[in-house]
C-alpha cells in the first residue's frame, strides 16, 4: 500500500474550516486507482485559518479532492 502523509483542512459537520491537520492518504486516484501527482505545500487561507496545505496535479487528470481522499492509519 502507498501512502502518504498530507497537511489537509480540517472541517466540522457543517463544511466550515476549523483548521488545518495531517493525514496520511492511499495514495491512488478516487476516480480511476492510478497514481496521484508529487503533493506540495502551498499558503491557504479561508475563515480566518491561515496556513499550509498540500496541493498535486494527477498524471491522469482527475482532480482528487480532500474530501474524497481514503485515509489510511493515523498520522504521526
């Protein structure tokens, strides 16, 4: 199994950022299982959080959102 640990948003149950937190992620695209890009942090801000999150591009095009990531494990 491949995974990776990845900085994420994190959200309440009703969709509204409450911070930031580390997953670690299967590895593969929702949409099609292929492998998904080389993440990288980049500068994110939303409802007054500002920090770090981790951002690819899929070599097969599909946009993999954090929502729909498979989380695997906890992250250390």
């Amino acid at each position: 199994m491949n995974a990776k640990k990845v900085t994420i948003p994190a959200r309440d149950c009703n969709g509204f950022m409450i911070g930031f937190k580390e997953v670690n992620a299967l590895w593969k695209c929702p949409t099609c299982g292929g492998e998904m890009g080389n993440p990288q942090l980049t500068q994110h801000s939303e409802d007054g959080f500002f920090g770090q999150v981790h951002i690819w591009e899929n070599p097969c095009g599909h946009v993999a959102h954090y929502k729909n990531l498979q989380i695997v494990g906890d992250a250390e």
